[in-house]
C-alpha cells in the first residue's frame, strides 16, 4: 500500500517580555483530562512576538496519526536534549532533538493488517503515552501489543511487548485508536475496529486495564456485550480521567 508522507515542522518564537518556556507534552491533549492546555504556554500577538520562522522540518517516509509528543532533558545518546516523540502508520517510532529535528533513534515496531481489510496500514494508530518517572514511552502496535519504550534509547523495557488485545477481539479488526491513560500504575487503552471492517465481521469496542506493576491486563469492559456488536471507542484521546470523581470517562460509536 502506497502511503503519503508527512512533513513534520517545528516553528520557533522569540518572546519579547519575558522567558519563552517549554512544558512536557505526555499523551494525547497534553494531559489525561485531554484539555489540550499548556500552562505555560505565552499568548502569540504583535506585542509578545518578534518573531516566528520555521527552524526545522523533517520527512517521516509514511503519514502519521497521532499527535507529537515533548519532554525535556533526556539523555539520548548524542546528548541530552528535549525530544520530540513521532510515530508513523508503518510502525516506525522516533525521537528527534527538538532544537534541530535530528533523529536521537527510532525503531521500528511489527504489525499486520487484518483478513478483512488486508491492504490497511499496519503501523501505530494511537497516540503513545510517557511516563516521565519511569522512562517509558507506551505504545500499542497493530497486532495489540503493548510496547515500552526507553524514552532515552529506544530500547524495549523488560517483560515487553505484552498482548493487550485479547486474541479473539484481534482476529475481529479491534485496532487501538486512542492514546492511553496512566493513572498510577495502571493504563487504560481503547479499542475500535479498523475502519474498512465495518459491517463485515462483529466486533466489541473495549477499555483494558493494564497493571504496569505486574505488567499484564487487569480487566477489560466491553461497553456492548458479546454476541451483540460495536461500542467501538475511536475518540483519539481515549478515555478521559476525572481526578476529581475517580472515574473513567469515555464515548462509545453507535451500536
């Protein structure tokens, strides 16, 4: 399958009153409450900008679906840098120097299509999620496994990848479209079907939970129970963590 490519660009300001800062950027939205707010982010007016040019773009080779993500100071090795995190519907994962765009690493992660739709991608669809504690980048890959990634050096975490997406639910398209949650020590990954296999094989939407304690699933609910079908949950930020109330929110497609 032919694939377009993505031009990945970084644009750079110079702020006028006061010290431009930079803030980490995790999962999807910035946060597990998907707000999509940087609080330290300076508004962009006439006043507070002297300028805005482009400082680097990059050709990733393949499109990408999800949204980049930022940390600072890591220790790659070419230096430490704040990275910036992409990934590609191929599969490829890569870590690029903020300040230049230069590739830090990147790895390559398996995939398949599946029987219904043979010619979709087999790359990452979700947006990956960091756990700036541990190091880790966590990404779900097309075959439904769990990848952790050292944020450093692209190297995997011990114990993975871990299969995530249960077998059955594989073999009937569910695909992970969202980002995950980490609350704790737990993360929460969606699942839907791959597009082009609506109405061709029943299918169940699902939230896991994976235990990254003990490194394997805990639970997962399935919004619409089995033999019935659908409750796929496509929404890119996943499921939405209410700090206040203790709860998981999410949206389920039509069933």
């Amino acid at each position: 399958m032919m694939h377009h490519r993505t031009l990945m660009t970084a644009c750079g300001l110079t702020i006028v009153a006061g010290q431009a800062m930079a803030a980490n950027w995790l999962t999807f939205a910035g946060s597990n409450q998907r707000q999509g707010y940087n609080g330290t982010e300076t508004v962009l007016t006439a006043m507070t900008v002297a300028g805005l040019k482009r400082h680097w773009d990059v050709n990733l080779a393949a499109t990408s679906e999800t949204q980049p993500l930022f940390i600072e100071n890591v220790a790659t090795p070419n230096g430490t840098h704040n990275e910036v995190f992409q990934t590609t519907v191929t599969g490829k994962v890569m870590a690029l120097n903020a300040a230049t765009g230069s590739i830090d690493w990147h790895v390559q992660l398996p995939g398949a299509a599946p029987l219904c739709a043979p010619n979709s991608s087999t790359g990452v669809h979700g947006t990956p999620t960091i756990d700036p504690v541990a190091g880790l980048l966590y990404v779900v890959d097309s075959l439904g496994k769990l990848h952790a990634l050292n944020i450093a050096n692209g190297s995997e975490a011990t114990g993975y990848p871990v299969q995530v997406i249960a077998a059955t639910d594989l073999a009937h398209a569910n695909y992970y479209h969202g980002s995950p949650s980490l609350v704790g020590n737990t993360l929460y990954v969606t699942t839907s079907i791959v597009a082009k296999c609506e109405g061709t094989t029943k299918f169940n939407g699902s939230v896991i939970a994976f235990d990254t304690s003990t490194e394997a699933v805990s639970g997962t609910f399935y919004p619409v129970a089995q033999p019935d079908n659908g409750g796929g949950i496509w929404g890119p930020g996943g499921a939405m963590w209410d700090a206040v109330n203790s709860n998981l929110l999410t949206a389920t497609g039509n069933s």
